[in-house]
C-alpha cells in the first residue's frame, strides 16, 4: 500500500504544500503541489499568530490543491529556532536525546522546560574523554511549534512529525545526487532567509537570519511612505538597478536594505570558511521568493565569490502524472521547503 505525506511549509504571504508517495522509498514520487496566499499578519517569521485563519487557508489549500492524504509534516525554522555545534561522549541517538536537557542550558536562551531539543549527529571522532559524536543541537521554543501543529490539527490535518527547515532544504536539493562538495543552500523567505552548508550532502552548520523579502517592501513602505502594493510594485520592477530616473529614492532603499542582507550573508560563509580549513566551499545554491529580486544572485556572486546556481527540484523525486517538469522548474524552488519536509516524513 502506498503511503503519502503531505509537506507544508508555513510562509509569512502563503502556504506551501507539496504531496509525496513512497517518501522512504529510494526513488519516491511527487504526485502535486499547491500554494494558497495568507492574510496579512496571520503568520510572522514563520510562526502562526492566528491559528484559525490559518487553519481555513489550509482548507482552502486541501480543496484547491487536490491533496489526499491528511498525514502532514511541518516546517520550523524561524529567528525562535536555533541550531549549535554540539559533542557528546558517544552513545546512542535515543540516550543523547534523553540526555540534552541536562547538558544544554548554558547554549540557549530559554529554560529547557520551554524548548523542545533536539540533536542532529554529523561525525564521530575523540573528545578529551574518549569517543564522541560532533553534531548540531536544535533547539525551538515550545509554543511557536505547537501553535503552528494546532492550526494544522484545526484545520482536519494529522500532524506526524515536525522538521528543521534547513534539514528539508538539503534533503529536497541533495536527495539522490551524488557530491562530495561542500555547499551553502540560501533560501530568501519573505521574513526570514536560512543558511545551510552541507559536506557531501550533509549539513554542517545552520544559521537563520531575521530578515527577508518583505522586510525591504516594509522599508519602502516607511521610507516613501507608499502602500505595501506599490513598495511590491517597486521592488519587483527596479530590483537592484544601477538607476531609475524618477525612482532614485526607492533604488537607494532598495540597495540599503538589500546590502546588508548580502553582508550578513558573506559574513556568514566566511564564517564558515575560516573555521572548517578543511572544507572549501565551492558554490551557493540559491531559492526563495526574496531571491527573485533582480540582480541579487549577481551580488551574492559578487560579494562571496562564488558562483550561485539555482536548485532543480525535480532530481530528488519521480513526478507523477500530471505533474510538469517544465512547470515545476519554474516556480524557482518555492516549493524546496515543502517538498524536503514531505520527504524527510517517518509517516
């Protein structure tokens, strides 16, 4: 009997799902995918502020998208998501997890009573104290997860598992491809932009930054004191132009905003760099909304000194029919997310 999970990625703008069989299998299959838009302020960064608005959008998503199966796999992966480099004496996966609360206080912001943890192992290798496994704690705050499962759980849906969006974005881009590479996976949200490098196709370092596409529509929106359809308009038409007579005020906006974006996104790789000698880092993958701005995959090129590709979607799974290759490329790996978390699913 063939089983499907349902990933959903839950955006600021929009909701993402993506429907998939025989996602343990080696060769599983996306059978379809749909986005429905979200009111404004229903979801921040990610995170539901209205759960039963939401919980209607994914109804809507359900009738309009043709979904079947009511297993569904969500997403975290916002500024109250955090990932840590982490070793433990080696042991196994279940005793590491049930040790963490005593062992992490210290690297995170909340009271473990407040988190839910978890641990991802990359390597092992000798500690001070003997054998131990190197890997990423991953650490979210308990009621910006639960909220987002209650809006699911609202809206008719069966929740089986919770993922880390990074984790989804390397599953969805590496699933299946052969490298040996080290790559850094950007994906510009509209409220947040996440950064994942991966050796080989697994990660090795996670970092979320609080900023994406609709933080610059905001800015535009304050600065020129416009609506946000004109700030969108804006944006979607200059992107990161040199000049635009008439429009000076907004290029300048646009390259502000936009900028230190970029830096925090060098910073971050040469973070990377000058920490793992070892690991050189030979190119970005590039996806998101916010990516689609005009001439920012150039800056990025530009500003880290690697080429910038965009992701093939399609290499990780078969399609089903009456899905289009053609058509799925060019949503530009809106889908990345939803597609990586269905896959991910133990469903």
């Amino acid at each position: 009997m063939t089983t499907n999970v349902v990933g959903i990625d839950i955006g600021s703008v929009a909701l993402r799902a993506v429907e998939v069989s025989d996602a343990g299998k080696v060769q599983p299959t996306l059978v379809r995918y749909h986005e429905v838009p979200l009111p404004e302020g229903a979801v921040s960064r990610g995170e539901v502020l209205e759960p039963n608005t939401v919980a209607s959008a994914l109804k809507q998503l359900w009738s309009t998208g043709g979904f079947k199966s009511k297993n569904v796999v969500l997403g975290m992966g916002n500024h109250r998501v955090l990932a840590r480099d982490l070793s433990v004496p080696k042991m196994s996966l279940k005793r590491i997890r049930e040790s963490l609360p005593f062992q992490v206080q210290d690297l995170i912001s909340v009271p473990v009573a407040d988190a839910l943890l978890d641990f991802y192992p990359i390597s092992e290798g000798e500690g001070d104290n003997g054998p131990q496994i190197n890997g990423l704690l991953v650490a979210a705050v308990k009621d910006s997860v639960l909220v987002n499962v209650q809006a699911a759980e609202l809206a008719g849906l069966n929740p089986v598992e919770v993922d880390l969006i990074p984790f989804a974005l390397s599953r969805s881009i590496f699933r299946g491809a052969k490298t040996e590479d080290a790559v850094v996976q950007i994906d510009v949200g509209a409220g947040t932009t996440t950064v994942v490098i991966t050796y080989a196709g697994v990660p090795q370092f996670v970092r979320l930054i609080p900023t994406g596409g609709d933080d610059l529509t905001q800015a535009l929106m304050l600065r020129l004191s416009i609506t946000a359809e004109e700030g969108e308009a804006l944006k979607r038409s200059l992107g990161l132009a040199v000049t635009a007579p008439g429009n000076e005020a907004a290029v300048t906006v646009i390259r502000e905003v936009t900028t230190e974006l970029l830096n925090s996104l060098r910073n971050t790789v040469n973070y990377f760099v000058n920490t793992r000698h070892n690991v050189p880092v030979i190119r970005i993958v590039l996806s998101g909304g916010g990516a689609q701005l005009r001439g920012f995959a150039d800056a990025l090129t530009e500003v880290t000194r690697l080429p910038v590709v965009a992701p093939d979607p399609s290499r990780s799974v078969g399609l089903g029919r009456g899905v289009n290759a053609e058509a799925l490329t060019q949503t530009q790996g809106t889908y990345l997310v939803a597609l990586g978390l269905a896959l991910g699913s133990n469903a």
